[in-house]
C-alpha cells in the first residue's frame, strides 16, 4: 500500500508540472503566476506597447518597437508595428512563420526584509505579455501610411505633453519617402500568456510589506535619467 501511495502522489505531482507546463508554450509560468484576464492582458500590452519582435527563421532575431493593438470582439484582436527596411529580420517575418511579441513591464527586486513570515528568500518580481501569431507585411501603402499615423497620434496623445504635434502638416512627398525605407506588419494574434509574478501567492501581510518596501526601496534610473547621464558622457 505505501508503494501504490508514494506511486499515486508521484503521478499527481507529474500530472499537475504537465497541466502548468502546457499552459504556456514560450514561458514558463508556474500556476500562482498565471494570469488569464483577457481585458487585463490587453490593456497591459497597451500600457506597455514598446514591446521586442521575436523571430527564429534564418537565426533568432529581435527588434525593439512600438506596437499599436487593434482589438476586436471575439479573439485577441491583432498588433501592428513597423521596422526599418534594412533590418535582415524582414527576411524571417513573410505570412508563414510564426513570432513572438514580447511586453514587459516594471520589474523589481523584493527582500525578505519586507515579508511578515520570516523563512523566505529574496525575488525579483515582474509582469510580461507573450502574443504569438504569424505577421503579415502590409503592402497597401494607404493602409500602411494610416497605420503610421494612427501610431503617431496615440503616442503624441498620451506621452507628448504641450500643444500635440499635428502628422499630416508634413508633406505627403515627405511622409511617402519617410514610408519607403521602413516595412508595416500586422499580426493577427493566435495565443497569448500572461506571467505576473508580483506576490500573489503570499499572505495579506506580506503582501502589504511588498507593498511598504516598493514605496521606500531605491528606484531605478528612469529614461531622463538614463538620457541625461549618456549625455553628460558624450560631452567629456
């Protein structure tokens, strides 16, 4: 009996890192982890639209970009971004081959200093968005150029500040010679993961003293900062 007992507890516990494993094809997740919210998960890949394009055809490739998502009713919607016309990725990325589309979110380290149960370890803890499909070029230059605008007014909505820079004052000579050395993809997307490992497994106070330790920890440079020191380099 203790045998049968010990061979069924085994299998459980393989069943069970199965079930968490095939939850997520390009990251591991473990369960406590997990996120599914889908308007969640949106507005997070919104938030954080600056996201790493993923491809593997001819070598693993990444380009940093902004992204625009298009959502709709029934799926996950779609993504749109644009990459410079000599990147060598655009030779991965033709309708057929699958990519990866990266968000990432804050990220920090957490100290046991602020745990109330004392037999814990230090973590780092963070949020990411995976959003797989397979991109398609976008060949219709009016639907491109729309695309390019939409991008524009967005960003300039939320980050510009001041009096909103206005994309059509330029020249549509301009605009179309700017559109030529760059390439507009859309990607419907088929599969999405959520990893958000920020504490949620841990009691009520504990998750209050990562809270308390958040607020008081040192914080990261942010891009000012980054901007304003890489500067004061460039003029030694």
């Amino acid at each position: 009996m203790p045998e049968r007992r010990d061979f069924l507890i085994g299998l459980s516990a393989l069943l069970a890192m199965e079930e968490e494993s095939s939850a997520s094809d390009t990251i591991y997740i473990p369960a406590a982890q997990s996120e599914k919210d889908r308007p969640l998960l949106l507005d997070f890949m919104e938030e954080y639209a600056f996201a790493m394009i993923v491809t593997s055809k001819g070598g693993l490739r990444i380009t940093n970009v902004p992204t625009i998502l298009s959502r709709d009713k029934d799926g996950w919607g779609s993504l749109w971004w644009h990459i410079a016309k000599s990147n060598p990725q655009n030779n991965a990325i033709d309708g057929n081959e699958e990519a990866l589309v990266v968000f990432h979110g804050p990220h920090s380290y957490i100290s046991p200093n602020w745990y109330n149960t004392k037999s814990a370890v230090p973590t780092w803890n963070f949020a990411v968005v995976h959003a797989t499909g397979k991109p398609k070029r976008i060949d219709s230059d009016e639907a491109f150029a729309a695309g390019l605008k939409r991008l524009v007014d967005t960003n300039e909505g939320h980050y510009g500040g001041g009096e909103k820079w206005v994309y059509d004052k330029l020249p549509e000579s301009y605009l179309k010679g700017m559109r030529q050395g760059i390439v507009g993809y859309e990607m419907q997307i088929q599969s999405v993961e959520g990893k958000f490992k920020l504490g949620r497994e841990r009691n009520q106070a504990d998750r209050e003293g990562i809270l308390k330790g958040l607020a008081e920890s040192k914080k990261e440079r942010n891009i000012l900062d980054l901007t304003r020191d890489y500067y004061s380099r460039l003029k030694a």
